[in-house]
C-alpha cells in the first residue's frame, strides 16, 4: 500500500513538471517556433550529437580514474556503463538510471555495495558541483537583474559549498550518520566502509576531476549556441553556460521527466531578458532535448541491447526492486 501511495505522489509531482511546459508555452507564436526549427541544419544536429559523445568519453574516463582506488575497470568499459545508465537515465524521473550504475559494478567486478555506491555518488557529486559554481556564477553576474534573488544566489552557494564539502570533508557528512546509525549494526557497518574509502580517495585525481568536469560542461553549453548561430537570435556562450547549468539542477528534482518544464522554463527566462521571443527559446530547447536525451536514448539505448548480458536484463531489475 505504501509503495503504491509513492507511485501515485511522484505522478502528481511529474504533473508540475507538464503543469510549467503549458504555462511557458501557452502564448508562444507556433508559425515562428515552426520556422525557426526549418532553420536548423542537419550538420547542427551532427555537431550536437557528437559533442555528447565527446561529453560522455569524458565523463567515463573522470568515474574511471575515481575509482582507481579500488574498482579496476578499463576506459571502454567505464563507456559502456556511462552510456547504458545514461539510457536508462531518459527513462527515469531525475535520471535515478544514473545508479544503475553501482548494479553494473557488483554484478561484473564483484565490489562490495559500500564501494560500488561509493564510486557513482562520488562521481555525480562531481557532476553538482560543477553545475552549481557555472549556475552561481551566471546568476551572479545577472543579480542586478529583478528576477534574481538573494535566497536563489544563496541556495546555489550552498550547494556548491555542500558539494565541495562531500568531496574534501566527507567527515562532516559521515560522522553525524555513523552515531545516529550505531544502534543498526548492519547500516552503521556498511557506512564505516563507504566512509573509509570515501576518505582516503578525496585528494586522489582532484585537479584532473575537476579540470575534466569543467571542459564537459562547456561542451555540452556549446550546444544551444551552435544551434543559436545564423539565426536571428545568436547566443553567447555566459548564456549558453546559464541555460544548461540552471536547467541541469532543476532536472535534478522529482517534479519532473526528462526535464520537461523546467527545462523551457529557464531558456525562456534567459531568452526574454536577451529581448528574444518566446518561440526562439523553445526552439533552441527542443533541439537540446533532441541531442541530449532522445541522442542518450538512441546511442545507449544500442550500446545497452549489445552488452546487455554484461548489464543486466529487465526481469533482474524487476526482482531488484520488489
């Protein structure tokens, strides 16, 4: 009964996603939406497509010098896992498919959950803390502007203080849960070992972590100023950087799937300060959509049906989760 109540309040939850994409397109001029996306080329989407292969060679290689501690697993590899829980990311509200990636781990390099865990939470603190220092500094710059608030700047500070914290000072996450969980034996056991190997890899690859995470999120606000070039709205990138990074955090939450909603509610508000009609942000957000999720799709979607005896099998993720 109470896994059911979940279900039915994360699909009323979704609704405020859907609930924002008919706000922001309510009044939008669909004869100039319909032209605008005629003026994309095709090499556009070309250029798109492999800028996210780009940006997921990268990331695989960034998880797989992180885990070097204590999972060994080969460049190629660390791609196959990237792009098959990036498949499975699409399908899921807040792109929980990401930890797929720790059944990956135990089922195929034998790793304790502790260090499986371990090593995709570390890997997408990376992810949050880059996103929140570009979505901070973009609002930074924009707060003389009426629409940015002092609580906005605050909370994004605290998340990339938060999430800087959790890769340099895990102690202060871990210590408090150890002494609330030592009457749970088994819990308080497993975080000791998740706090253990956190620790002693905080310093490991640091400034390569960083500088990787840093050149994949460029790549990826690259995207909606190609797509913007040779129209009559151009993009700079400081907005191509606000429009991805703002967006990314916002995709985060589970009011939303695929970031429908949140997603154009942000380009939209970026778009309207550059004096740009409704219409050339939605276009622009819709051929990101297309080259990013419907691309993760596609491309892990193959990568995923290829290895899928290395994955695993829809049947065995039903019996994960009853």
């Amino acid at each position: 009964m109470k896994r059911k109540a979940v279900r039915h309040l994360i699909s009323l939850l979704h609704l405020v996603g859907f609930g924002l994409l008919v706000l922001v397109v309510r009044n939008m001029d669909w004869t100039d939406f319909g032209r605008l996306l005629r003026l994309y080329p095709l090499w556009k989407y070309a250029a798109g497509l492999a800028i996210l292969c780009l940006v997921y060679g990268m990331k695989s290689y960034r998880w797989m010098i992180l885990n070097r501690a204590g999972i060994h697993t080969t460049w190629s590899t660390s791609v196959v896992y990237y792009l098959s829980a990036g498949f499975l990311s699409v399908l899921t509200p807040g792109r929980l498919g990401e930890f797929a990636k720790v059944y990956f781990l135990k089922k195929n390099h034998q790793t304790s959950l502790s260090l499986a865990t371990s090593a995709v939470f570390l890997d997408r603190i990376w992810d949050v803390l880059v996103l929140s220092l570009a979505a901070g500094m973009y609002l930074l710059w924009l707060a003389g502007d009426a629409g940015v608030t002092g609580w906005t700047l605050l909370l994004l500070v605290l998340l990339f203080a938060g999430s800087l914290v959790l890769v340099l000072r895990p102690g202060w996450l871990f210590r408090p849960l150890r002494r609330v969980t030592r009457r749970f034996p088994s819990v308080h056991g497993k975080l000791d070992d998740l706090f253990t190997l956190w620790e002693s890899r905080r310093f490991a690859h640091f400034l390569p972590s960083l500088g990787i995470s840093g050149a994949a999120f460029l790549s990826l606000a690259f995207i909606p100023v190609i797509f913007a070039m040779g129209t009559p709205y151009p993009l700079h990138l400081r907005d191509g950087i606000g429009a991805i990074s703002v967006s990314n955090i916002l995709s985060f939450l589970p009011i939303t799937v695929a970031g429908f909603g949140t997603r154009e509610l942000v380009f939209t508000t970026i778009w309207e300060r550059l004096s740009y009609p409704v219409a050339a942000a939605i276009s622009v957000s819709t051929v990101y959509f297309m080259v990013t999720y419907l691309g993760s799709l596609v491309i892990g979607g193959l990568v995923y049906v290829a290895n899928v005896g290395r994955l695993f099998r829809w049947r065995e993720w039903r019996s994960m989760r009853k």
